[in-house]
C-alpha cells in the first residue's frame, strides 16, 4: 500500500503504527485508570459532575471532522504527532487541578489530541495497511497497545501502593513518559507517503449509511461502559484505585492475549458475523451491570464488556471494503464526529439518570445493543464498493 521503503529500514508505517500504539497507553490509560477515584477523593465528585466532564471530553471527538481542514495546512503523519504532543501534556497536568474547572480545562486538552489522533490513526491504517492483512494487523496494534496498558497498569500499582506517590507525582511522570516518547518518533520517522491522495473536503455518502449508523450506535454503547461501568465499580462496590488499576491489568491481559486472534477471525468469518456476536454479548452484559449485586460479578462483567471492544474494529474493516480509498481522512474525521454525537450527550444527561436509578443506565444500553444488532443483520456477506448493504441500498 506504500511507496519506496527499504526492506531493511526499521522505520517503516507498520512499525511507526506500533511505536504510537505504545505511547498512548502510557498517557491516556493512565488518565483513565486513576480518573474515578482522583475525582471522587480529591475533586468530590458526584454522578452529575462525573457525567459533565466526560460531556466535555467528547466535545473534541464531536469536532473531529474538522481534521480534514487543519489537513489543508499540515500532513496527516505530523499532525498526529502535535496531537499526541498535546494528549501527553493534558495528561502530565492533570493532578495540579483537583476542581470541577481545572478537571475540565486539563481534560479538553487531553482529549483534544486523544481524538485527533485516534481519527488520524484511523485514517493512516486504512491506508497503509493492505484490505488483506488490516484485519489482523489491526488486531496486532490491540494487542501491542495492552500489553504497553498491562505494563503502565503495573508501573501504576507500584507508585501507588508501593511507591504512595501522590497524584501529580502519577500524573506527571505518566505523561511526562509519554511527551518525551512522542518527541523520539518525531525525529526518528521520515514523511511516509500514500499511494492515494485524500480528499481535502468532509465527504458525506448515502452508500455508507451502515456505517455510520454502526458508528453512532458504537459512541452511545461505548459511553455507558466508558463512564458508567467504571464509576459503578468505584461507588457501589468501593473499589479503591488500586482495585481498579488490577482491573484493568486483567482487561489488558486479556486483550494482550486474544486482540490478535480476534482480527484473524474476523478476517476469517466476516465483518457481519463478528459483530452480530458482539452485539448478542453486549445485550447480556447490559442487562447484567443492571442487576449486578457483588463486586465480583461485576467485575467479572467488566473484564467481558472490554473484551468485546476488539471485535468493534470490525466496523473500521467493513468501511475499508466498500470505501473510495481517497475517503479515508475526510470519513475518518467524519465518522468520529458521528460517533461523538450521542457521546456528547450520553454522559450528561445519563448522569441524571444515575441519579434516580443507576440501573435504568444499563438497560438502556442493552436497548442500544439490541439496535446495534438489527443494523449488524444489514452487512453482507462480502462487503466491497456497489455492495455495501444487503437492503436500503442509497447511491
């Protein structure tokens, strides 16, 4: 898929893939891993304020499909550095201002380059990585990226139960890390080129209609276990940062260990039957967060709810197929923006929700799987451009 790279040069696209999906797993699972406690122990959050500031996080994911203008100015590979530039510092800042303002200040600059660069690396996968080897491939970059999550989680619990370093000790060198890393790949990588020059305009086309309908119904889901899931485990079951710092190591784990083989399966049984599993399990793990009453089984639930993230590549996949490879960038920024609509109103007013009935969250997401499962049904067998859907084909 790319042009002129000597076969004995390290610094390729698919090592320069690798490289960043280390660094972000320094910075940005830190931030979430320490978050729920931070803003409960020294912020006092309640569930409103916790669902106003992951609100404001997804503003920038909402504006993501202005990527394809800042593209006029600056190429995508330089500008996912400045991005990752920014989510590091955002996060290196963090634990300098436990209030409800500085949290939403530190956070939007986080998340700002956290967003950009997830729609940037989007964009430059699908087009560096061959239809053939994405599936895989894509599943690859999960599995490097748990084992960079497991390796952080670990370092975490040292500092924290070993170390009883403070927050903005935890903060800072976990962003610190990965702000330095970021300056490294900028000077070690040349400019890669692509074959096919993106278009430098938002394109918005009927025949992708499934995808993003599947993308939207993704950023609602994703908001419930993101927000929700976690702060259930901190307020009804009291589990302590380090609680969920050894969560986490499981999730990653197991993500470590399976992300790979769930790229080659869907590689091999198809985008279609990937996600109608997914969304089958998803129901069943909604509706358990509802009626969940001890600290294991939810836990356990968390551990199943993250698994099933690594099966959502299969919606990045089936764009591949049915997409004009020239659509990337501009749908990319698109399709975050899509997927950040429900995100920027999800956690908000869920968390007045929370208030009256935490479980009446859940179930709603169970209703969003439900819906995630009929749009599934609609993805044919073979997806390629002119067969994108199986009915309600829009040209």
């Amino acid at each position: 898929m790319l042009s002129s790279h000597k076969s004995s040069d390290w610094r390729t696209p698919q090592n320069f893939l690798i490289i960043i999906s280390i660094i972000v797993p320094i910075a940005f699972s830190s931030w979430m891993a320490l978050l729920n406690n931070f803003v409960i122990e020294r912020a006092n959050f309640d569930g409103a304020d916790i669902g106003l500031l992951q609100s404001v996080r997804e503003i920038p994911g909402f504006l993501a499909f202005t990527v394809v203008f800042v593209l006029l100015f600056i190429k995508e590979q330089k500008f996912m550095v400045l991005s990752l530039l920014m989510l590091t510092l955002g996060t290196a800042i963090t634990g300098f201002f436990p209030s409800v303002t500085g949290l939403l200040i530190t956070t939007f600059i986080m998340s700002t380059g956290f967003h950009y660069f997830e729609t940037l690396k989007q964009s430059l996968s699908l087009q560096w990585l061959s239809k053939e080897e994405a599936p895989e491939m894509l599943g690859k970059l999960i599995s490097i990226g748990a084992l960079a999550s497991l390796l952080t989680y670990g370092s975490l619990w040292v500092m924290l139960e070993i170390f009883a370093l403070d927050y903005i000790w935890v903060y800072g060198i976990s962003g610190g890390i990965g702000f330095v890393l970021v300056l490294v790949i900028a000077f070690a990588f040349p400019q890669f080129k692509t074959e096919t020059p993106q278009n430098k305009k938002l394109v918005l086309r009927k025949r992708y209609w499934l995808y993003y309908a599947l993308t939207f119904m993704s950023g609602a889901r994703r908001q419930i276990f993101t927000v929700f899931a976690g702060f259930l485990m901190v307020e009804k079951f009291g589990y302590s940062v380090a609680d969920i710092t050894l969560l986490f190591l499981i999730n990653y784990l197991f993500n470590f260990l399976f992300a790979k083989k769930i790229g080659r399966f869907i590689g091999i049984v198809g985008e279609r039957k990937a996600l109608i599993f997914e969304y089958i399990g998803l129901i069943f793990v909604f509706v358990g967060y509802g009626l969940v009453q001890t600290a294991e089984w939810a836990a356990a639930l968390y551990v199943v709810d993250h698994l099933f993230f690594a099966l959502a590549l299969a919606i990045k996949t089936y764009f591949q197929k049915i997409a004009d490879p020239a659509d990337m960038a501009s749908t990319a920024g698109v399709s975050f923006t899509i997927n950040h609509i429900a995100a920027v109103v999800i956690p908000v007013t869920f968390g007045v929700i929370w208030l009256v009935s935490p479980a009446s969250v859940f179930y709603i997401g169970a209703a969003m799987a439900m819906i995630s499962l009929v749009l599934s049904l609609n993805i044919p067998r073979n997806p390629e451009e002119g067969n994108e859907v199986r009915v309600l084909k829009w040209n």
